[in-house]
C-alpha cells in the first residue's frame, strides 16, 4: 500500500487508517479532536439522489426532478453500476458535478478466486465493474463506493474486501460503505473489522428505512456507536406512501388520473397520514416556511433517526421536498408524534409486510 499521496487528516476523514500512523507528530489532544471531527462527518446527515428507478425506457434523458435538486444544491447521487441511469447521467449536461455513491454487486468467480491470481480475481469482481462505470460517468474518483448484495445474508469473500482496500489504495473512491436490506449490527461489525484489517474504514450503510419500515432502528443505532453513517433507501416507503401524497381522501395526491390506490390499501394507513398532515402544519407555521409539505416532513423523520435519505427524484414534488429539507428539522414533539403514528400502522400491517 502507500499509492496513496494524500495527507494524514484528508485521508481519515474518507474512512482510512492513516490516523494510526505512529510517525505522527501532532499532540494527543489534536488527534483527539481530528477522531472526533471524523467520526461526526461519518454520522453527520446530509440529502442524497437515488436513480435505481431509472429505466431508458421510460426516459431518454435524466427527469426534470433531478436537475431541479442539483440545481438546489443536493450534489450526492446514488447509482448502480452498470444500470441504465450511469447511461442517462452520462448524457446530462450540468454545471454541478455530483459526488457519485455507485453501487457495485461484486460478480461470483464461479469457485475460481482461490485459484486465480489476486489481480485477476479484484479486476473481475469489484474493480472492472467499477471503472467501467467510472469511465461512463466520465469521472476519475466516486464519493463512496459501495458493496451491493440484494438477498440472502450479509456476507462477501475476502477477496470483496481486498479489491475495496485496493480500489481506495489507488485513490478510485473516497469512503467504502455496504448495501443490503437485510444487514444486522451483527454482520456491520464483522464487515468492519475485515475491512480495518485492510487499513480501510467502513464508512457508510445503505438501509431500508421509512415510516412504514423501521425495522432497522437497532442498526441505526450500532453504526452510531461504530461512527457509520447510514443512508436510507425508499425513505418515502414503498410506492411512496409514507409521504403522506396519497390518502383515502386524495387516493390521487392531487392528480388528474386514475387513482393508483384503493380506499382498502390507504385507509389503514389513516393514522399516520393524519399525523404528517397534522406535522406538516405545525412545521409551517413554527418555521414560517409555506413549502412544507407531508413528503418533506416524512423526509425529515428520517432524518431525526440520524439517517440520509436518498429520495427518488423523478417528480419536481419530490425534488423540491428533497431539497426543501435544508435549514430546518422537526422538534422533538414532531417526531414523537410521527413515531406514535408509525407504531399504531404497524399493528395493523400483516405480518411480514415490508413498506
């Protein structure tokens, strides 16, 4: 290792080791305060893009939603690696360059990796996927690098980790984190370690997180203690109805169409669609901010959890509640009431129902 020029603090701060660099002159106190400042940046929230709802056969250019968020100022872009938004975010035309989080599901080497040469075997499974991303992206550097896995249990071959270490060695990515719907305190602390052994930090967990799915709360809470930052897919819930959009009331949330609910999906969910209403209302008049809508309040409910949302941004409602967040939060008499909201649903989901 040692590719890498950057200096002691930079490199801490993007989830590497070299603040344990026992050649260090600085004071105890100083390092101190350094650990401190970093381990705050890793947990601190901040407003993030997904595009895993992308498709070019729906658009031949990013949706008018996205360039309205970047242009307000949510630079961070959550994208997959060789999915159809890397095509559609390679032919926009911006002036802001976005800090890309590009997901990447190591490919299986078929039983070889033990057998392969360790160059072979990184290139194959993590660092040729991502460079070719990269390349696409027309990028020299991603924000994070993730380790993607969709089903089963939270686990990657050592070989995963090696070719992570080595894509920050060679200054391909800031920070490392992990995706996967189904991780555990258990499996984040396992992954940590194998990744601190390496001389790289675990910097961020992608989780499934909303109103209507909570599930991962104690997770929230490990990756505060291990200094984790968490970002929360589907923060709006699934088909978004934690955003409080669509009602038994306004099945449409607003729209011209046909109604893409019926009354039996929306009326058990009267609860807390009531409560964001009733949040949203509070919000507005305590910050004196008339935009403040049930989207931008089940938003910031995420946030109050100490978790980024990466919010879907292909309508303007969306990218403007996105963007909207900045400058305020919810008081804790809010959230409260959000979380008494949120538990009274749940005992009338079916069990197993995942939001």
């Amino acid at each position: 290792r040692g590719q890498r020029l950057a200096a002691l603090v930079p490199r801490a701060a993007r989830g590497g080791a070299g603040a344990d660099n026992d050649e260090s002159d600085e004071e105890p106190g100083e390092a101190s305060l350094i650990d401190m400042l970093i381990k705050k940046s890793r947990t601190a929230s901040e407003l993030g893009i997904t595009t895993l709802d992308w498709h070019q056969e729906l658009y031949d250019d990013v949706p008018d939603g996205y360039r309205t968020a970047v242009e307000e100022g949510v630079d961070f872009v959550d994208v997959v690696a060789g999915s159809s938004a890397v095509e559609l975010l390679r032919g926009s035309s911006m002036d802001v360059e976005p800090r890309y989080c590009l997901r990447v599901a190591p490919r299986p080497t078929l039983g070889l990796g033990f057998a392969l040469k360790k160059s072979l075997v990184y290139e194959w499974s993590v660092l040729g996927p991502l460079k070719q991303s990269m390349k696409r992206l027309r990028i020299d550097m991603v924000e994070m690098l993730t380790l993607h896995s969709d089903g089963g249990r939270l686990a990657f071959p050592f070989w995963v980790y090696d070719a992570a270490a080595e894509a920050y060695d060679q200054g391909l990515c800031n920070k490392v984190a992990i995706s996967h719907p189904n991780a555990t305190p258990k499996a984040v602390r396992r992954i940590q370690e194998e990744l601190l052994r390496r001389g790289v930090s675990l910097s961020c967990v992608i989780v499934h997180l909303s109103l209507l799915n909570r599930r991962a709360m104690d997770l929230l809470q490990e990756c505060r203690s291990l200094g984790v930052q968490v970002l929360a897919q589907m923060p709006l819930g699934r088909d978004e109805l934690a955003s409080g959009r669509y009602t038994a009331s306004n099945p449409t949330g607003g729209e011209i169409s046909i109604p893409r609910f019926t009354l039996a999906q929306l009326q058990p969910l009267r609860p807390l669609h009531d409560a964001l209403a009733k949040v949203a209302g509070k919000a507005r008049a305590r910050t004196e901010r008339d935009a403040i809508d049930t989207t931008q309040v089940a938003l910031q409910w995420v946030r109050s959890k100490g978790a980024s949302p990466l919010c879907d941004v292909e309508t303007e409602v969306n990218a403007k509640a996105l963007a909207g967040c900045k400058g305020w939060d919810l008081s804790e008499e809010e959230v409260a009431l959000l979380d008494s909201a949120a538990a009274e649903v749940e005992k009338t989901r079916p069990r197993g129902y995942r939001g």
